[in-house]
C-alpha cells in the first residue's frame, strides 16, 4: 500500500482492541464472587481474572496513545506544521464536546436519583475538573474524557520532537531524559505504594519519545524490540502482583510494566503490514472508537439503575447475570448510539 490516504489497518486493529478492553474494563462482564467456602480452583480462576484485568487489560490507553502520537507523527511529516493546528482545533472541539456532555449526564443523574451523595453543586475546581474530564458521574465514576485533555496537551510536545527533527541529539537526549525520569519517577512511587491516580498526565509523558522512536525502526528492529519489550513487561508485571499482594497501592496507569506491555504490542503490530487483514467487527469498532469509548458510561449507569431492581445478581453464582446482562445492553445500545451520531453532523464527535 503506497497510497499514503490508505488507511493503516494494524492501527485500525489497535483501536480496535482497545475499546474492546475499555469496555470490558468498566462493565466487569466475568468478575467471581467468592467467599470462605470457594473451592481453590475457583479463587484460581478469579486471581487469574484480577491480574488480567491488571496487567493485560490496562495496556489499551498506553496503547492508544501509542497509536495517537505514530498517527500525528506520520502526519505531521505528510503535511507539515499547519497539521498540528488541525488537529489541535480538532482535539479541542471533541474535548468541549465530550466534557459538556459529561456535565450533561451528571446533571440528569443527580436529578433522576435524588441522591444526596451528589450535589448540584460541584466542589471542585475548574481546572481539575478539565483534567479529570468533568465530574465523577453518580454509579459508574470518572470520566473517560480525561484522555482527551491528555491527548492535546502530549500533542504540543509531540510537535516538538517533529520540529526538532533535523536537531541529531535532540531525540535521543531529550526523548531519553523523558524516557529514564519516567521510569525513575513511576517505578519509586509504585515501590513506595504511592501510585499515581488515572488521569495524571504524569503518567503518560513517555508515551511520546517512545512513539517517535519506533516510529523511526525498521520491521527488523521492531521484531528484535518484540521479546525484549515482552520480557521486561513480564519482570515488571510480577513485581505489581507482588506490591499488590502486599496491600500497597499502586497506580493504574503509572506502571512500567503498561509502558514496555503497551510497546511490545505496538511493535508486535508494527511488524506487520499495513494492509493487515481485520473483521469487519473490529472495522466498525476501529471507526467509532472514539464515540463507544465515551458513551459507554451513560448507558452503564442508566442500565445499572434499570437492570438492578430485578435482582438478577443472585443468578448463576459464581458469576453474575446482572454484570452479564448490563454488559450486552451498554454494548448494543452503545453501538447504535454511535452509528445514530455517526450519520449526522456530529460524527465528528465519535468517529
């Protein structure tokens, strides 16, 4: 595929994965219930569970903003610096949009439950708020639009590193100090049991030089980079189940183990061709990535309140029919939902 408008069907198939993992992150489809009578087998089964959900899982944001930043740096070599404006504009009207919709649905919410918990008034500033995306919605938590403002302000740095382009030590010296004081910095907290919370942009600043750099290697040198990249997540991965193990709290994000898991994906995929051959499925997925990933939540806590009165939880022990039955009806009405918006002017906002 030389056509440089052809799309990149392995990054189709990233952003396909990763909302597919986004979305079973926060619905929780297969988690076990145990108690002091759980035979060992199960509360194997449900370890295995948790550390999937830990140590594989959580790869999807790290891995997206692997694929955001390759996608800028490819661009910003087809077009130039008027790009970075592009998308910058672009960033910053998907970001207004989702984060008023977020204020949106928090608002809808506290006046459906009456909840006392949540008020009208929002006790926070205006500043953490954009970081955090806007509130914490009532039932299901944070908003997913926090990687948005993360998305935008990473891309400012990303454009430095194009700019800096023909600078021969500019890559390695400052993608190298980002890169090592990332490492330092999230590896002694996590020793420490003080890891970062999720939307701290601290927790992303090496996403960038890395992004450049396997932007720069040949499929050779990403095929090498797969199982050093793999082992290294691996050595870093068992020490988290350990730091947990221990009762310490480490961060979701701010892991070194994500930093290399993600990589040795990336590069995994990298390797392969463009025209890489993916579902129609994940086609679809890949097209509203951005659209399932922020609707999702909406539709999960108007499903919780719907779905829990009918007691299904107590169903199919040790799994849960009601996680199982809200997790298909956010999907579909989720699915729909984005391709409703997608045939509208605002498909923007989720294409």
């Amino acid at each position: 595929m030389n056509n440089s408008n052809a799309r990149d069907t392995r990054l189709d198939f990233a952003k396909g994965l990763v909302v597919t993992f986004v979305l079973y992150a926060h619905l929780h489809p297969f988690d076990i219930s145990l108690d002091e009578n759980s035979v060992f087998s199960l509360r194997l089964i449900a370890f295995i569970i948790k550390q999937f959900y830990w140590q594989v899982i959580l790869i999807v944001v790290p891995t997206f903003l692997l694929v955001a930043f390759y996608f800028t740096f490819k661009k910003l070599e087809q077009y130039g610096t008027p790009y970075l404006w592009k998308r910058i504009r672009h960033l910053l009207q998907i970001s207004a949009f989702w984060i008023g919709f977020q204020f949106a649905a928090y608002y809808m919410l506290v006046a459906v439950l009456r909840d006392p918990n949540y008020a009208w008034q929002i006790n926070e500033s205006p500043l953490r708020l954009m970081l955090l995306g806007g509130p914490n919605l009532p039932i299901v938590q944070g908003s997913v639009s926090y990687y948005l403002v993360v998305l935008m302000i990473l891309t400012l740095l990303a454009y430095l590193f194009y700019a800096a382009r023909d600078i021969k030590w500019f890559a390695p010296v400052i993608g190298g100090a980002i890169l090592l004081a990332s490492f330092y910095y999230l590896e002694s907290r996590n020793l420490d049991g003080k890891g970062l919370q999720y939307w701290r942009i601290e927790s992303f600043f090496m996403y960038v030089p890395m992004a450049y750099y396997l932007r720069n290697r040949t499929k050779a040198q990403l095929k090498f980079l797969v199982p050093v990249f793999f082992i290294l997540y691996l050595i870093f991965s068992v020490q988290d189940v350990l730091i947990r193990q221990d009762g310490l709290s480490i961060g979701v994000y701010s892991r070194v183990s994500l930093i290399f898991g993600s990589s040795a994906f990336f590069c995994w995929l990298l390797a392969k061709n463009e025209n890489l051959k993916i579902s129609p499925a994940f086609s679809f997925l890949s097209m509203y990535t951005l659209g399932l990933i922020s609707i999702h939540k909406l539709w999960q806590a108007l499903m919780i309140m719907a779905i829990t009165p009918l007691g299904l939880s107590k169903y199919l022990h040790p799994l849960n029919l009601e996680t199982i039955v809200i997790t298909i009806l956010v999907t579909i009405l989720s699915l729909g939902t984005v391709y409703l918006i997608g045939k509208t002017p605002f498909r923007f906002t989720v294409a």
